[in-house]
C-alpha cells in the first residue's frame, strides 16, 4: 500500500507500507514552488500558525521513527513529538502511517505530455496485424470524433506502417481524419481527410507520399495539425499528469511542446487544476518561438547608463508558478526504427544513413540565441553522425559563463 502527498520540495512524497483501512489514497495535493525558507528536521517556521496534516510513525532514510508537519503547501517541520509539536492545533489531523516510508518523489526529464494526453483517447494499434485490422478499429472510432476533430492511432509496427496509406485509411470512411503513428512516433500514415485539414503550408511536405511521412517530415507536420479543443485536450491532460502523480512522479519536463500548448497549461494552473510542476521545453521549430527568445534575450541584457528602462513585452510563463518555460528542443535527426536516424555508415538492412535535419551553423545560431535567453538546448541526437554533430557545434561555440549544459536526448 502507498499513502502519497504532494509537497514543494520538487517532490512527491511516498509514503510506503501503510496498512490504513479504506485502501490506498491521495491524502491531499500540496504542489507549490519551493520555497528559501523550507525548514529541514526540527527548525520551526515563524510564520506558521498550524499545520494542515501532521503524520506520526513515519520513517525515513535517517530515521526509523518522526513526525512530520505539513501546512500551507509545505513540509514544516520533521523531527520528535517536541519538535514538531507546537504545530498541532485542534483542528489539525493526525495520521497514524504505521511505519510507512517517506521518500522524495520523481522528475521525469522526458516526456512528450501533448503525445501522452491524447493516448488516452486514442487507438492502440500494437495488436493490429493486418490492414483489415487497423480498418476495424478506426471505423467504429470515428464515430466518436465530433465536426473538426481527428483522431490519433499509435503503436503499428513497422512492417503494418509500410502496408498502410491515404488511401487505406480513407476506405474506411471517405473523409475520416485520422494520424496513424509507429511504434517509435516518429514515422506515420495520414489520411486525406486529416490532410485537408492542414494549412496550405503543409502541401510541399505531404505532396505525392500518398500520405506516408518519414520521421522527419512527420514531425514538420504535426507542428500544422490544428489544436485539439480546450474542452478535449482539458481532461486528457490532467489524466495524464494524474496517473504520473500516482506513480509517485511531481515534475514533468515536457519536450517540443508549442506555445499553443503552453498556453493550454498555463489555462489549467490558473484555473486552478493543476497539480504537477511542468517544466517546458519549447520546440525550437515551432511557431513564434524565435521571437519568445528575442524578448527572454532582451530582458537579460544590463541597461546601459542613461538609458531608459526598457518595457518589457508579457511572456505567457510570468506569471505561473507551476508551468514554466526552461528550455528548447531541437530535433537534428530521426529514430532507428524509421531508419532516418543519422549514422556515419549505411543501415545494416537498409541502403541509407538516414539524414540531418540542420546543418552546424543552424545549430549554433539556436545554441547562441537559447544561452542569449538564459534557457537550455536539448538536442535530439540518435544516431552517431548526429551526435558528432552536437560535438562539433560544442567545440567551436563561444558560450557565456553560466551557460547552461547541453542536453542530448
């Protein structure tokens, strides 16, 4: 059994091995930013006048049995019944976690949360094996999909991607809308009736593929899919993160994600629905993103003597305390299992080397511009020739002191 909290200490804590009556439970949610003044074992707060919930018995990796306070979103005290005492009021519930543990909780530093929302109502082809099976699940499936809407299909093996097409897909209904990713995510089957929903844009990307995108190109047109709308995207998204705070997960660092989605989580913190801290990293290719690090760039520039204060343009993270931009993502090449992503040498069964997607000034130039901002680059590198690329850019870069590091992902 697992008794979980939510504290600001970039952590969930577990609280393991309780034999409480009524099952397993989520005592209370307290996700908010950390705090200089967090108190450590036995330090009071000043400013705190009770605690919220006082857990007794507890264990911990320095010892076998303490309270600990939590008020106001924040551990207050963890110490001995004198310690942690005088933050017991009347009204102040006391639980009994018969030995459990506490422990700090986790930060996945890799997720897709935009990918992982809509899995929750989208079709897991993992079991298709045939076209015809892929038929039978997407017929009955869009029937669920209101006017404007597409649905997303994921999992089909490779060899079934290969079988598949615009017009596969289309014999299921004539103008059904639907995105059928591989098993990796990267490669996909688009139907017509989804291409006609992209922006004029997308025409050179998807011309004459009847409608199969390499992991390249695929990624350059889900950028164009139209949002989903708030109303379904709302649910799925907190799901999500729900099921990852069951798991004993506070942190989410959310990897390409566009300022339309942004914008989505920052509507479900002030709404007052979120729970989890979610670190952002924009995708570098997105829209509007060059001009984000322009006034990020620009805020962090000293003024110069004599000159006047500079105004500075709202950005849609100032004033959220649980979403917050950090970084960027970069995509220079593909997956293995599409065969795009970038080698030195030819594919074993395959006669290419898969390719890069920019070239090194292109990625020195958003190296340059995401340090000008003070934010973190993460480079999707999968193959060595594309890593040897992230090498070279390194080695010749002029980087400003304090820099932060460069992810590889």
């Amino acid at each position: 059994m697992r008794l979980t909290l939510h504290t600001n200490l970039s952590a969930l804590i577990v609280v393991s091995a309780l034999g409480l009556s009524g099952g397993c439970k989520h005592v209370r949610d307290f996700l908010i930013p950390p705090q200089s003044n967090v108190n450590v074992r036995g330090h009071a707060d000043r400013n705190a006048v009770w605690a919220d919930m006082v857990l007794r018995n507890v264990r911990t990796a320095e010892a076998d049995d303490v309270m600990v306070a939590i008020g106001k979103g924040r551990v207050l005290a963890i110490g001995s019944e004198a310690e942690v005492g005088k933050f017991i009021g009347p009204g102040t519930p006391l639980r009994d976690v018969r030995k459990g543990f506490l422990s700090p909780g986790f930060v996945d530093a890799h997720v897709h949360l935009d990918g992982m929302a809509l899995a929750f109502d989208g079709i897991n082809l993992s079991k298709a094996k045939t076209v015809e099976d892929v038929q039978a699940v997407l017929l009955p499936a869009s029937e669920l999909v209101g006017n404007g809407g597409w649905m997303w299909a994921y999992g089909a093996s490779h060899a079934l991607l290969a079988k598949l097409s615009a017009t596969t897909l289309d014999n299921v209904k004539p103008d059904i809308a639907v995105w059928v990713s591989g098993q990796d995510g990267h490669a996909a089957v688009i139907s017509r009736g989804l291409a006609d929903m992209l922006p004029a844009s997308a025409g050179p990307l998807i011309a004459g593929k009847q409608g199969r995108l390499d992991a390249i190109t695929s990624g350059a047109v889900w950028r164009l899919l139209p949002l989903p709308s708030l109303a379904r995207t709302r649910p799925l998204i907190l799901r999500a993160l729900a099921a990852m705070a069951h798991n004993g997960y506070t942190t989410v660092h959310t990897m390409g994600a566009t300022l339309a989605f942004l914008h989505v989580l920052i509507d479900l913190e002030r709404s007052g629905r979120l729970q989890n801290r979610v670190f952002v990293y924009l995708d570098a290719a997105g829209k509007s993103v060059d001009r984000y690090l322009l006034e990020r760039a620009a805020r962090l520039r000293p003024t110069k003597p004599g000159q006047k204060p500079r105004q500075n343009v709202a950005l849609p993270d100032d004033e959220t305390r649980k979403v917050r931009v950090v970084g960027v993502k970069m995509w220079l090449d593909g997956s293995l299992g599409a065969r795009t992503a970038a080698l030195s040498a030819n594919y074993a069964d395959a006669p290419t080397k898969g390719a890069l997607r920019y070239d090194d000034d292109a990625v020195g130039s958003l190296l340059e511009r995401t340090d000008a901002a003070g934010l973190q680059l993460a480079l999707h590198a999968i193959g060595d020739a594309a890593v040897a690329q992230v090498v070279r850019v390194l080695q010749s870069a002029r980087r400003p002191k304090g820099a932060l590091p460069v992810r590889i992902e």
